[in-house]
C-alpha cells in the first residue's frame, strides 16, 4: 500500500515535536510500601521530523509503548525514547505521563483509613547525542493559616488549600512518597481523606498553632531538597488558593544545576 507519510514535503520546514497526545493507558510504577502499583495514565509521545518528510508514523507510538510492558522505571523510559527514536527515524524524543498515585494515610487520632491520590507526572527527552533527560512532578495539597491574620486578629485566623508542585531531577529512583513527605511536613498542616471528629479538632488546631505564609512552605521545601544529594536540580511552586481574596498568593524557587 501506498505510505504518504513517507512522501517528499517542498516546504521545508522541519518540525520539532510531532506525535500523539491524550493516551489513556494502563501502567505500573514503584511503589516504596507495595512494591508496585497499577494506575492509569495519560500519555504524550513525541519524536522531531526532519523538513524532507510530509509526516510520521503514528499508530508506531503505541507499538512502541506496548513493548515497554506498561512498566515505568528509570530504564524502561530510556529504552522507550531511544526506541522512539530508532523507529521513527528521529533526531529527538519526548514522553510525558501523567498519572494519580495513591497513598494510604490514617487519620492522626482515630487511625481511619482513607487514600490520598497525588497528580504525578514524569517527563523524559532524549536528544540527538542520546542524552536522556527525566523529570519527576508531584502536586500535593496542604493547609495553610496566614502568621498576620492570626497575629492581628483577636480570634480565629484564615486558613485555605494550597497547592504545591514539585519538579526534580536526581541521579537514582526517587520515591514519590519521599516528595510527599517532605511537602506535608512543610504545610500548616497536611490533607486526609477521611477525618472523624476528633482528628478534624486536632488538623485544625495543629493548623492554627503552625502557621505559615506561601513563601515559608516554599523555603521549608527548597531547604530539604537542597539536603537531598540524590537530587541534582528541583523548582518549588507555592499555590494557596486564598480564602479572603479573590486571587491566589505564590511563591516559586528553583536550585541546583539544570542540564545543557
């Protein structure tokens, strides 16, 4: 049969990411309690097309994915971009998957169980010289009570969710519950999924008596990552989702060093 994709283009115009995105696909990862975990992910897979050819092969991109045995690791995102590459005839590669990972977390007084799902994300790129490039994101809620409000108020203080994301590079496998821990321990208080009556009394006035403004939970987190000597590079971003303002208060901070 005829392949158009491998058809000459006269424009000449070389395109630097092409491929598919919104993948739904079932996959495992590492899991420091279980030893695995099965999740569902959303998948992106892109390789660059040089400017002589009209287009690439896209039905090859889930060929490849399969191969990997739905297991995400270090080596098997390695494999999988230099695959992509060698497949399609590529120069460059890049996946992104992004997936919910679960946590079991008990209540702090009664010892309910519940599952706290955390959006995770890896990002992995390899270029032309066969450097692999991988990325870890984790986005974890906490709590956080203004240190002014309660100072200026005569009783009570405002208190909301926020977000915080983390991004790391790292020279081994780094354990999403590690990323976690270290951000939870950094908020006013952190987030369960179920609370009876006695532990809601205890998270709200841990909450109270641990204040913390954005910029201190993104100083709290950037000071334990830079303690990490597994971790090469990281950005830290604060979101607190205001509850007496229509807007949102931010912090950002970046460290260590980001490859060529």
């Amino acid at each position: 049969m005829i392949d158009t994709q491998n058809e000459p283009d006269f424009r000449k115009i070389p395109i630097d990411k092409v491929g598919i995105k919104g993948l739904k696909y079932p996959i495992k990862v590492m899991d420091k309690t279980k030893g695995i975990q099965s999740t569902v992910a959303e998948i992106c897979m892109y390789v660059d097309l040089p400017h002589q050819f009209k287009g690439t092969h896209m039905s090859r991109f889930v060929e490849i994915l399969h191969l990997s045995r739905t297991q995400v690791s270090l080596e098997s995102l390695t494999t999988i971009l230099g695959d992509m590459k060698k497949i399609l005839g590529a120069e460059s590669s890049h996946i992104e998957i992004t997936f919910p990972y679960f946590i079991e977390k008990k209540s702090p007084c009664v010892g309910a169980k519940g599952f706290m799902d955390y959006t995770c994300s890896i990002f992995g790129s390899s270029d032309v010289n066969n450097n692999t490039d991988l990325v870890l994101k984790v986005a974890v809620p906490v709590t956080s009570v203004c240190p002014c409000s309660k100072e200026i108020s005569d009783g009570g203080a405002h208190n909301q969710r926020g977000e915080v994301l983390v991004n790391t590079r790292f020279k081994k496998l780094i354990w999403i519950e590690n990323i976690v821990d270290i951000v939870e321990r950094s908020g006013s208080c952190d987030i369960f999924s179920v609370l009876k009556r006695e532990d809601e009394k205890f998270v709200t006035e841990k909450a109270y008596n641990n204040p913390k403004f954005v910029e201190d939970i993104a100083r709290d987190v950037a000071k334990a990552l830079m303690e990490d000597e597994n971790i090469t590079w990281f950005s830290v971003s604060v979101e607190n989702f205001e509850s007496i303002h229509n807007h949102s208060a931010y912090a950002y901070i970046q460290g260590g060093t980001t490859p060529k």
